[in-house]
C-alpha cells in the first residue's frame, strides 16, 4: 500500500495567493468596467536587459554547433560565472568567498527548500514573523513542525515578531536556535539589517553553534551605503552562515531562473557522533546527486549581468523599480498612512488605517480604488494590521494607483 508524505496534509494549502485571486475574480465579475491595479504581485514586469539576451542569442548559436555544443555542466555551475560572481559580489566588498564556494543554480526559492536535506530533523528552528512562506512550508514538508494553529503558527517552530514596535529587526531568541533563516532586504517588509544588527545574530550564531540561512534575494535594492549587501561583510559570518542570491529580482530572471548559494568550505554543523562536518561537502554532494546544473544558455545570460553593458542596464532596471517605491511611499504618506520599507527594497509595508484587519484594508481598497495589494496577515501571524504594497509594476500604473487612493483616502 503507498501512502503519502503526510506533512503536506499540515500545509495551509497555498491560502493566501488564491484567496486574493478568488477575491479580485469575484469583484471583476461584478464590476465588469473596473480597471484593478494589481500591486500584490512579488514578481517583475519590466523586459530581461539587453545584455542578458544578447548573450543568450550568442549562446543558442553556440549550442547549433557541433564544435560548440554543450551537454552536461558542471553540476555546481561554470566556473566562469562562480569566478564572476566571488570577485564582483563578494571579493569587491572585502568578503572572503572563493569561487568553489558558489553553487549555481536555478533558484533561491529551490536553494532555501533544498539546503534542508543536509541538516538533521531535530534542530530547533527560528523564522520571522511575518516571513517568505518558503521558509516555514519547507519545513513543514520536512516533518520538521507540528500542526498550524488558527493564527497559521506551526507547532515546534520559534516566531521572532518583526514590526513597527522593534523596528521591523526581530530581537535576538531568549532560547538556543539551531537554524535561523534571516531575510534581508526583507520581503514582505521592506527592511534592512545594519551591520550591527547582523552582527549581533553572527555573535549569536557562533555562540550557540547555530547556522544562519541569510537570503539576499534583494541586496541589489540597497541603496544606503552603510547597509551590508552581504552577511560575509560581518566578521565571523563564514563560521556561521549560508547566504542565497538570484538574479530573479535583480536582473528580472523570474522566468529565466538563475541563482546561486555561498556555502563557506569552512562552514560546519555537528554529525550524530559529535564530530564536525563541513556543510560544503554535504551541499556538493547533494547537488551532485539531484541536480544537474543550470541551461548553458541561462548561465550565459547571468554572467552577462557582470558585463560593463550588463552592469549599467541592471541597475537602470533597479533605478526604475526603486523610483516606483518612492513614488508609492510619497504618496501613500501624502493619503496618511503609515509606510515603512521602499527605501532599500521594492516592497512598501503599509499600516492599514484605523485599526483595519489585513482583509479588511485589501477589500477596502479592491472596492473603492480598485487597487490590489497582499494582506500582511498571509506571511504571519504579526503581520496583521500591515500591508505589502509592490514597486514591480509599469509607472503607468502605480502613477494611476496612487492617484486614486490619494483622492479617496487624502483627509
Ligand atoms: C523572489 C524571492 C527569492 C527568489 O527566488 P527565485 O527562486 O530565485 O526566483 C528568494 N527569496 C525571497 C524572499 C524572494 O522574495
């Protein structure tokens, strides 16, 4: 008899994205006329740079060529793009990371699931709330956590609060953490950690032979200079931390995927009798065995990002989303409400008025504006009483969204 994985059975069934979609169809149903806004959507709209497709034109000519064709890469990826990235995103900002300690690969969204399989089930594990569902459904799927309550908290993982009140920087566990998955620039909120901030939690890490999964899927929105890009910027980092990059956000790969994780050859964690193992040997291993690397093309395309050409369109394409989260948080402060983030990542989190749940704020705006947004309550419990509104959009339309809920919402 087979039977299922049940862990999946726990998982809340991808309630947030379809409730909206089930919303907004319901509300476009009966308001056939209504042009919506959508700024709920995590995902870019603006065309792959110009670089990136040259290379990859390049590329698929090389692969119609017998004397060029490629067949299986290296499963860890080609070391031209490990060799690019280690001295342009690392090397550059006086972190140590060789090129060897680069994984390419297809994803971050993959890579934070996957880094699962070469840790034990019995590490207590820390997320902030709210966070990237990702990171609580993989364990889930893991067995790593009990069921969800009907705030959606799972049993046997540890919530960190980040909001208004602290700040949006979750304080340091009262408890001993094993694994502590940190998102900066943040998505859903928007904040960024200073130095101090994640060297507090490198100090925590190496005192409690704890391991930090520090995703920073969006570092390229940095615009503070004093903000760190990466958490091997603070020292002690590679005793402790795994960092994930894509060029999803980036350089608009969504739907070309390309990314990669830093695992230090240093970096170890305990094996059942006490002995320390380097997680780099583990990762490769895995890799090796259930990964076959990424598409010739793509990674072509991703080493074009670091191209003098490729450089200058990529951050025209950051220039132009992050001018979107300072239109969005000009205005909404003009409407009176309450933003945090837009300043170093393209998300603005946004107090909803008067005391309003999550729900309530999004169908008041779908009804009145017209306007789309993500409730907090759907990335957590504290995430109530919040609101993602997204910078990845034409001008067009966030010119056209905010204009609207300026008129209806200005007092
Ligand atoms: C978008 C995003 C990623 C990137 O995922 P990919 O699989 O590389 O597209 C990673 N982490 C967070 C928090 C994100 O929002």
């Amino acid at each position: 008899m087979a039977t299922v994985n049940d862990n999946y059975l726990k998982l809340k069934a991808g309630y947030l994205f379809p409730e909206i979609a089930r919303r907004v169809n319901a509300f476009a149903e009966a308001n056939p006329d209504a042009k919506i806004i959508r700024l709920g959507i995590g995902d870019v709209t603006e065309p792959l740079p110009e670089a990136c497709r040259t290379a990859m034109i390049d590329a698929v000519a090389e692969m119609g060529d017998r004397s060029t064709f490629k067949g299986y890469g290296p499963e860890q990826g080609y070391s031209w793009l490990r060799e690019k990235i280690a001295a342009r995103d690392f090397q550059a900002l006086g972190c140590e990371v060789d090129a060897s300690e680069i994984f390419i690969s297809d994803g971050s969204k993959c890579d934070t699931g996957n880094i699962l399989d070469i840790f034990g089930n019995d590490n207590t594990i820390a997320v902030t709330d709210p966070v990237y569902p990702v990171y609580v459904d993989t364990n889930v799927m893991a067995g790593h956590t009990g069921v969800a309550n009907d705030k959606g908290e799972f049993e046997g993982l540890v919530y960190l609060p980040i909001t208004a009140e602290n700040n949006f920087t979750a304080s340091l566990p009262t408890e001993k953490v094993d694994l502590i998955y940190l998102c900066f620039p943040n998505n859903p909120t928007g904040a960024v950690a200073s130095k101090e901030h994640l060297k507090a939690w490198v100090d925590y890490a190496l005192a409690n032979n704890s391991i930090i999964f520090f995703d920073a899927a969006y570092e390229a929105f940095i615009t503070d200079a004093d903000i760190p890009h990466s958490i091997y910027e603070i020292e002690g980092a590679r005793q402790c931390a795994i960092e994930f990059r894509s060029f999803s956000k980036t350089a608009g790969f969504t739907g070309t995927r390309c990314a990669f994780t830093v695992v230090p050859k240093n970096l170890t964690a305990k094996a059942a009798d006490g002995s320390d193992v380097e997680l780099w040997k583990l990762w490769n291993r895995r890799q090796s065995t259930k990964f076959n690397g990424v598409s010739y093309i793509v990674q072509r395309a991703a080493e074009a990002v670091y191209s003098p050409e490729g450089d200058a369109q990529v951050k025209a394409l950051v220039n132009f989303y992050m001018e979107n989260a300072k239109i969005i948080r000009e205005k909404l402060t003009d409407a009176g409400l309450s933003v945090y983030g837009g300043v170093n990542a393209p998300y603005v989190w946004v107090k909803t008025p008067s005391g309003l749940s999550s729900w309530d704020f999004f169908d008041k705006l779908l009804h009145t504006v017209n306007v789309v947004g993500t409730p907090g309550s759907g990335f957590g419990a504290a995430g109530e009483g919040y609101f993602r509104i997204s910078a990845f959009n034409s001008r067009e339309n966030v010119e056209e969204a905010m204009r609207r809920i300026v008129d209806k919402f200005k007092v």
